[in-house]
C-alpha cells in the first residue's frame, strides 16, 4: 500500500543512511544532502513556470528548479521546500530500470501530490528532531514560539502550522493559531494548527475559507471581526485572542482557550 507510512518510512531511510554516513541529523536539514540517495544527479536552474520538475534520465534524475530561486532576493523556504518535495517524488519510481519509471500502483494527482507534501515536511522538520525541540522549549502556545520553531528549521510557517497539526505536538487543547492571508482587500485562511477545543467554538478554520465570517462565533457580539485583541467566554472556554501582523498581507490569529470563568459574561471587546 502506497501511502503516508510508505513515504515516512522512506524519509525514515534517508535519515538512518544520512545519520550512518555523517553521524547525525541536525536542524536546519538541507534537503540537498539528500539528493543523492534519491538517485538525483543534478540540481539544476532553469527559467520556467513550475517552481520545480523532476525528470527520469539515465541512472537516476533531474530536478530543475526555477530559475527566480538563484536572484538576490529569493525565497529560500520555497526553494528548500521545493526541493524536498521533489525528492519526495523519486520514492514512486522504480529505480531498477536503466531510466527510473513511475511505480507500478502509486498513486497521482492531488494524492501524490498531498504524499509529496507529507515527505517533504518530513524531510525538513524530521519529527525526532521536532519532538526534541519541542521538549526543550516546554509548550508551544503563542505565535511567537511557532515563528521561533520555524525559524529553528528554517521553514515558513504555513510548513511548521500543518506539520504541527497533524502532528498533534502542540498544546491543542489551550493554544490554536490560524494563518491568515489578505488579497485584495478579502481575508482567507491559509492555514491552520487546532484542536478539538476550537472546533468546540467555530468551524474547521479550512483553506480559503473567508476569514471575517469564521471568526465570527469567537468573538463578542460587541465585537467585530476587524479587532486585533479581544476576549471572549463561551459556554466550553474564556477564548483570548490575538492578531500577530508579519505583513501587509499576512497575520497569525493566535487563541487561547481557558476555562470558562462561572456566569462569566458573554464577553468583551477591545477595538485596535
Ligand atoms: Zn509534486
């Protein structure tokens, strides 16, 4: 069966022939140490529409990858994630073939494209590496300490928000954080990191979905959506909430779920 234990267990393999040969697994992980157990001979730039392609030649692979990646200003969590991603591809091929071929039964489209996704998160924040860092730090409940876990691995957040959700490494039942992107005046999610104590209180925060009209069971009824600091009691929790700018377009809600204080009134508003 193809699908996330294959792929875990092949970033699995990465990491034991990586830890075998050089001794140990660090963070940030460049992805690039890996290339060549994935049978990838060349790294390549190329002018081009799609951020990264992978192609089979003899022996083994090609990836390219978009030439804007090599200007000044470039964006190194993308081209890393890229990258990862498209290694992530390799393990669907049979490399015993003199040029590799697709995998007899695996699988395409958005579900190979989600496995590559899965993988590539793997490969940049290994979940050993994760757990240790998360122990360290004790509990990861503020938007500030996701940026700092990012930073840690050097990923975007939107990589770290999913990578801790699924997870579920995070103090789901205190803390949530909802990634959320402004486009032409209309907010949407992008991403998000919860528990059931949030979906206690609102809708699954889902990708794209309006970010005004979802926030709207979480904050007062003196409230408004457009707030940057609010609190708010429901009949399951005391919701503190917070809007973390990181810029022009993007913010992190950051949630706090307590108690709900006894008879506590149904909330209060703080206009920014
Ligand atoms: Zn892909």
């Amino acid at each position: 069966m193809i699908d996330e234990t294959f792929v875990l267990g092949k970033v699995g393999a990465l990491f034991l022939r990586l830890v075998k040969e050089r001794g140990a697994l660090a963070a940030p992980v460049d992805p690039v140490q890996f290339a060549s157990s994935c049978g990838v001979l060349n790294i390549e730039y190329r002018r081009m529409i799609p951020e990264a392609v992978l192609t089979a030649v003899e022996d083994g692979f090609i990836v390219y990858l978009q030439d804007n990646f090599i200007l000044p200003n470039r964006n190194k969590l993308r081209e890393r994630f890229s990258l990862a991603h498209e290694l992530a591809h390799t393990f669907f091929y049979d490399r015993s073939q003199e040029v590799p071929k697709p995998m007899k039964g695996s699988p395409r489209g958005e579900k190979l494209e989600r496995l590559c996704h899965l993988a590539a998160s793997e490969i940049l924040i290994p979940s050993p590496l994760l757990k240790k860092e998360l122990e360290k730090r004790g509990k990861v409940e503020s938007a500030e300490a996701l940026l700092a876990v990012a930073a840690h691995f050097d990923v975007s957040l939107e990589v770290l928000m999913r990578k801790l959700h699924e997870s579920r490494l995070f103090q789901e039942e205190e803390f949530a954080a909802v990634l959320v992107d402004s486009v032409a005046g209309k907010q949407t999610i992008r991403t998000a990191c919860y528990g059931s104590i949030l979906l206690c209180n609102t809708a699954r925060p889902k990708r794209g979905a309006d970010f005004n009209s979802w926030v709207l069971p979480l904050v007062p009824p003196t409230g408004d959506p457009g707030d940057t600091v609010w609190k708010h009691a429901t009949k399951t929790a005391l919701i503190s909430a917070r809007k973390i700018r990181r810029s022009n377009r993007t913010f992190i809600l950051d949630l706090h779920f307590s108690p709900p204080p006894p008879g506590a009134p149904m909330g209060s508003a703080e206009k920014s």
